[in-house]
C-alpha cells in the first residue's frame, strides 16, 4: 500500500482501522499523518500508541501537512465535524476524503469538502478486533485504482459490502446499533439466570457461549432459523412455553420496529 494518508480524528476507530496495516507491514507508521484535538490526546498517543506516526494536534504548527496526502480518512465524531475547515490543495485536485462518520452522507460531505472525491463508509465497533463490517457507498468518479485502496484499508478489519447510499442507513442500523441490542439481550437472558439461582457472572457466560454456539451451528450447518427453533421446540415443552411469552409481548416486533427506528434516525442526520 503506498502514499501518505491523512487521519483525521485518531480516536478508537481509527486506530482499529490502520493499526492492523502497520502490524501486517502493509503501511509505513511515517506515511500516516494524523490529527487529535486536544494536548492529552496528542501526549497519550505519543507515550502510549506501539507506532511512531506522525501526529499533530489540531491547528497546531506544521499540522497543515495533512492537507497534502492523497488519501484522507476521516474519523472525528459528526458533532466535531463543523471544526475541521478544508485546506485546498491545488496540486493535488484528486485527492480522496473516506469519511466514517455515522449520518453525514455523500452530499453533504462534497459540500464541506469541495476539493476531494468523497466516500462514505459505515463499519462497526466488533472492528476494534478485527470482526468488523464495512459498507461502502462510492461517491461520483471513484476509479477501480482508488476502490482497490480503500478495499485494502477495510479489509483487514473487517468484512465489506458494497451499496448505493440510500442503503447505508438500514446496514448502519443492523451493524452498528447491533451490537447494543446484542449486549441488552445478554444482559436480560442473563438477569433471567440470575433469577433463577444463578452466579450473574457464570449466568453471563452460559448466554454467552449458548449464543456463540448457536450463530456457529447456523453458519456451520446452513440450518434456517426456522429449522433450528423447530429442532429445539418440542410439544408441550419448555421452549415453547419461553417462546409463547416473548410472542405475548411482541419481541418480534419490537426488534423489527427498534431497526426501523435507528434507520430512520441515521436518515435525520443526514
Ligand atoms: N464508536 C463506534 O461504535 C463507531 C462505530 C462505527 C463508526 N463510528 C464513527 O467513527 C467516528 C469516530 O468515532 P470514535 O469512536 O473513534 O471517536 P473518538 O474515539 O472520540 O475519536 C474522535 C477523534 O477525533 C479527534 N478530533 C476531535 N475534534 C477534532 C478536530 N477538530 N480536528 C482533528 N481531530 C479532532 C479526537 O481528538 P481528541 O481525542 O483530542 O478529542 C479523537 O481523536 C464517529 O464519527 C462515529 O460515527 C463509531
């Protein structure tokens, strides 16, 4: 992977994305620049991060460097984005902004960034170890050459897809609020455990790892979430007498609406 690449924003998804492209050799620590906001930030990354980068705080001296890569990744949070003002660089009129901010789509970002090709990628917090999922919406004029690139920057992270932007909003919603409804169903069949006489932490592993189980027996076996509920579901059971509850109070449903909702609310933003 070659030429200089510009990080906007160096926080938790950042690192996630270009941290496993210096361990796997695939990017030199000197040919990333970045950018944080504040002097605790900078001073942390600089004691603290395992590479050598070249960081900068935001307007500070020398921090303009940025504007002169090529490639430029985009990751400060979308209340922050109104702070960072486009330096235009008349030498490099094709240069590429790869944002990753939840809600700010290509249009608006073509308008605060007027002198790049923009893309918008959606990916997920499981990216932090490397079980990520990236969409990407390709803005207008992104040749292969530059796709290939951004592919490469994802692909050791995370497993990508490809859509139109009107489709980024439903993926952000399943991929990136997910792991929140993932965590809060943990919990509840957790807190069921405890109900019954369970430590909360052994309660919490045996979800766990029924959880890990079951996606495993799916992926493994290509068994229809049907099929698999009817395996586990006999006469007059207890499963059944479980699911019959969750039907009563219309868990179904409640999770198709709360996809719904977060999509909607992605749409707002932007
Ligand atoms: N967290 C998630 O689950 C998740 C998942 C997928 C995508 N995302 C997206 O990823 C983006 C980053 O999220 P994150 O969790 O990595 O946030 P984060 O850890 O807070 O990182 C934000 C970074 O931006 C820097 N920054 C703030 N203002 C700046 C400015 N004016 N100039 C330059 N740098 C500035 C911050 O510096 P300081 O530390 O000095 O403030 C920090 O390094 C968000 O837009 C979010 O929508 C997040």
């Amino acid at each position: 992977m070659t030429s200089k690449i510009a990080v906007i924003g160096f926080g938790n998804i950042a690192k996630a994305i270009i941290t496993p492209l210096f361990d796997k050799n695939l990017l030199n620590p000197k040919d990333v620049y970045c950018l944080v906001n504040t002097k605790k930030s900078l001073e942390n990354i600089r004691k603290n991060y395992k590479y050598d980068i070249n960081i900068f705080q935001a307007k500070s001296k020398g921090s303009e460097i940025i504007w002169d890569c090529k490639v430029k990744l985009l990751s400060v949070k979308p209340q922050q984005l109104k702070n960072i003002i486009e330096l235009e660089n008349k030498n490099n009129k094709n240069n590429l902004l790869i944002s990753i901010l939840a809600g700010v789509s290509l249009g608006k970002l073509i308008k605060i960034f007027p002198n790049h090709k923009c893309v918008r990628v959606v990916t997920n917090i499981p990216i932090t170890i490397g079980k990520g999922l990236t969409g990407i919406s390709w803005g207008d004029e992104i040749i292969e050459d530059q796709k290939q690139f951004i592919r490469g920057l994802f692909e050791n992270s995370s497993k990508i897809y490809e859509f139109p932007e009107d489709l980024l909003d439903i993926f952000l919603s399943i991929t990136s609020s997910g792991p929140a409804l993932i965590a809060l169903i943990i919990e509840a069949l957790s807190d069921g455990g405890l109900s019954g006489g369970l430590q909360k932490k052994l309660s919490e592993e045996l979800v766990i790892e029924m959880i890990l189980g079951t996606v495993s027996l799916i992926k493994e076996t290509n068994l229809t979430t049907a099929e698999l509920k009817n395996m586990v579901t006999s006469p007059g059971g207890t499963t059944i007498a479980a699911l019959r509850v969750l039907e009563n109070r219309s868990l179904r449903s409640a999770l198709i609406e709360a996809v719904v909702s977060a999509t909607n609310r992605s749409k707002e933003f932007c």
